[in-house]
C-alpha cells in the first residue's frame, strides 16, 4: 500500500477511536518490524529548514535547540551538525528508538514525550524550537491546543520556527494532514512571542502552499 494512504488510514482510525495522537506509534512500530513505510522518512533535512539555516547563516554554538515531533531525527540531526545541543521529542516511543538506532553516535538528546504535556523544565528553556509538519496532523479539536504549548517553550530572545503546508480560510481539505491557515500561523504568538518573518510559498494552480515562519521572543 502507498504509505501515504497507509498513514492516512491509520491517523483516520485513530482519531475515529477518540485517540489523535494513537497513530504516531501504531505507524512507527509498522515501519519498524517492516511492515510499512514512514512517508516523511526521506533521509534529510525538511528543505525548507536547510534553506532557512544557510539563508540566516545560523550556527548553534552550544545554544539549545528543541525539535518537536522530531520521528527519526533528520532535523535534529541537523541542527546538531549546525553546533546547536539538541533535544528532540517524538509522543511515540518506537520513533525514539529507531532515531537512537539509526543515529548511534548521536550528541542529540532523543526523549519520548508529549507535547501536550511536556516536562517543566522545557518551559523558556530553548533558543530555538523547531515545529516542522507536527501540529498540522491533528484534527481540530486538539490542533489548537497542541499550537498553544510550542511557544512556552522558547527562551527569552529566542526563536521560534515553524514550517507547514498552508491553504487559504475558503480551501477546504480533507485531511490527515490538514494545512494550516494564517489564523494558525498566528495562533503561534503566545507568550510575548511576535511574529518577525512569513515565507508564504505558493506554487502556480496549487492551493496547497508551504509557510515557513519565524517568531521571537
């Protein structure tokens, strides 16, 4: 089966069981024991980040990054390759694993966790967080709830990035994932965190687009 329909079942049946997070683990553990593929699992970084990293010529130097949703850890991966002390979280316990086995001399600091609750101490503590393609594979409800707990996250001067399909209010689109609209986007802004920068990138015919944004605090 296309793993992108797969995925798309799996999320369905989920959500329709009263669990919209459920999946995550339920396609990680498939793709583990080689039952099924992770469509987002291509090996590198999202090109919209690798863009935006040699863009801003960004080095970490020893500041901390957040990578949320991280799966099998191509952006943390990055973003350590960068010089940044790297925490990425996944809510499923296989992706945590198989990023440790697919990255074993990894400085990163994988940890198995849920957005919805993170740990205390992640509030404020982080100088730059990554949000790439997680929040948009919720339904709404909890997909609101779910964009208001990355921004707490974000250190005093730091930086919030986010990257996600994108579709105007009067789009309709049947998800799993469903694109975010500008309202969204600026749902971000919680905390003292301002939005700086809106890369809105469109393709001619396509109503689905690709947002990168950047937030300070």
């Amino acid at each position: 089966m296309d793993p992108e329909v797969y995925a798309r079942e799996l999320a369905s049946r989920s959500i329709a069981e009263g669990d919209p997070t459920g999946w995550f683990e339920r396609l990680y553990a498939a793709a583990a024991n080689g039952a099924a593929a992770v469509p987002w699992d291509r090996g590198a970084p999202h090109s919209l980040l690798a863009e935006w990293a040699a863009r801003s010529g960004v080095t970490g130097g020893g500041r901390r990054a957040l990578v949320v949703g991280a799966g099998l850890g191509r952006d943390a991966e990055f973003l350590a390759s960068l010089g940044f002390d790297v925490v990425a979280f996944d809510i499923s316990a296989t992706a945590i694993a198989s990023a440790k086995e697919r990255h074993p001399d990894s400085p990163v600091h994988y940890v198995v966790a849920d957005l919805f609750d993170p740990p205390g101490e992640w509030r404020g503590a982080f100088d730059l967080v990554v949000e790439s393609m997680t929040v948009q594979s919720l339904p709404e409800p909890p997909r609101r709830a779910a964009i208001g707990q990355v921004g707490p996250l974000v250190a005093p001067g730091g930086l919030l990035l986010v990257i996600a399909a994108g579709r105007d209010p009067e789009t309709d689109f049947a998800g799993p994932p469903w694109p975010l609209t500008r309202d969204e986007i600026d749902a971000f802004a919680v905390d003292g965190l301002r939005v700086d920068r809106v890369d809105e990138l469109r393709e001619p015919d396509d109503p689905i687009f690709r947002w990168r944004v950047e937030l300070h605090r």
